[in-house]
C-alpha cells in the first residue's frame, strides 16, 4: 500500500472532493485525512487519480488534463464536467453506461476513455451525426423518459437538455423527476445515476454539488446511488 496526498480543485471544492471519494473508491483505497484542499488515501497505487478532472497534482505530481480532439457543437458538454460525470458515477473498465441524452457524445466519449461501453439515447437526430463520430457505443433515437431498454446498467450518466425540455421551471422539474424514476429502474443495485440540472430545479433529499460556470450561471450535479 501507498499513500496518494491529493491536492484537490479550488473552483469546484465539493465536486473535487465528491470525485476524490469516488475514485478512491475504485482504486480500492483507504481515506487517511482530508484537510482542506488536501486528501490524503492509501491504496495499493496512485494510478487511478490520474485520471481525475478536477484535483491538481498526486504526491506532488501534477495531473495533466489534455482536452479532447472530437467533433463539437454549440451543445457539447465540456469536457472537465463529463470526465467528472463519469468519474463519480464510478465508471471502469466494462462498465455498461447508458447515456440518455447523449447529444454529440462528450460524455460517451469520456466514458470509452476509460475502458466502458455507451448506450446513448437522444431525440436530437442533428446531435446524432456527431456522435457517431465521437463514440462507437449502440446509439438509438429514444425519448429518455421511455426508453426501449430492457437491461440493467452499470451507472447512468446524462446532462439534460433543461432549456429545450420544457418553457418553465415546474414542467423541467416534473420530467427531471420522471427521469430519476426511469434511471432507478435500469441501474444496478449499487450503481450510480449522475445528471445534471439547472439551479432552479432543487432536489434536497438527493446528493448534490454545485458549480459556478460564468455570468451568474449555475449547473448542479446530482450523485444517485441505486
């Protein structure tokens, strides 16, 4: 066993530390302290904090983060949130993810960068076209609240469309809330649902962080386990 001290992010601290735990996890790790902007576990490597979105350096080390060269749109995701995404939904490698709204693939780029396999769904057939060239994974024109699935997946990662499923708030409440049911339905006992949305929609009784983007701009992550 080895101790990894992790400098954690400034910007987004309960993301950064939320992602330190969840990948703590997956190393198979040991939490020592965590003091501040430092976390400190003892695994039986360092590796897998390497792959971390948002901490700045392990045992001193810093962390290199290499922006993806896919396909873009207006709509891509950018890529630090969906590493993040899929790094606290717990996604290694074999992992099955389905991706409801997978729009032009940032997040399913991000998770068959680590080893897993995507289902995406999205009604978007625009968004469509650049994400078959940003993933491999089977991709099908569905509605994420009926999709046409039958198996269970190992976590569920997805980033809303909040500004195109419905005018007001009320409504883009009521579907995020359909969409947590439909997500608990096809994730594994234990596995994780990971989605974001907008500030204004409040989900108290579930884990959440909050990030501040730019110009009053808020996006929450929420962090489900099944």
């Amino acid at each position: 066993m080895t101790l990894c001290r992790i400098e954690l992010g400034a910007r987004f601290p309960c993301l950064s530390l939320e992602e330190a735990y969840a990948l703590a996890e997956m190393g198979g790790c040991q939490e020592v302290e965590i003091r501040g902007q430092h976390a400190v576990f003892k695994c039986p490597s360092c590796e897998i904090f390497k792959r971390s979105a948002l901490a700045k350096s392990i045992n001193g080390e810093r962390i290199r983060k290499e922006k993806p060269q896919i396909a873009r749109s207006v709509k891509t995701l950018d890529y630090i949130t969906a590493r993040t995404m899929v790094n606290l939904a717990r996604v290694v490698r074999g992992s099955w993810v389905w991706e409801p709204f997978v729009g032009t693939g940032a997040v399913a780029y991000e998770v068959e960068r680590v080893g897993g396999y995507v289902v995406g769904g999205d009604v978007d057939l625009k968004a469509f076209d650049l994400a078959r060239k940003n993933t491999s994974g089977d991709l099908v024109v569905a509605d994420a609240l009926y999709p046409p699935l039958a198996k269970k997946f190992d976590a569920i990662v997805g980033d809303p469309p909040y500004g195109r499923l419905s005018k007001t708030e009320r409504e883009v409440r009521a579907l995020l809330r359909e969409f947590i049911e439909t997500a608990l339905s096809l994730v594994k006992s234990g596995g994780f649902i990971v989605f974001a949305s907008p500030i204004y929609v409040d989900f108290p009784y579930l884990k959440s962080c909050t990030m501040y983007l730019h110009g009053g701009l808020y996006r929450v992550i929420y962090i489900v386990q099944a």
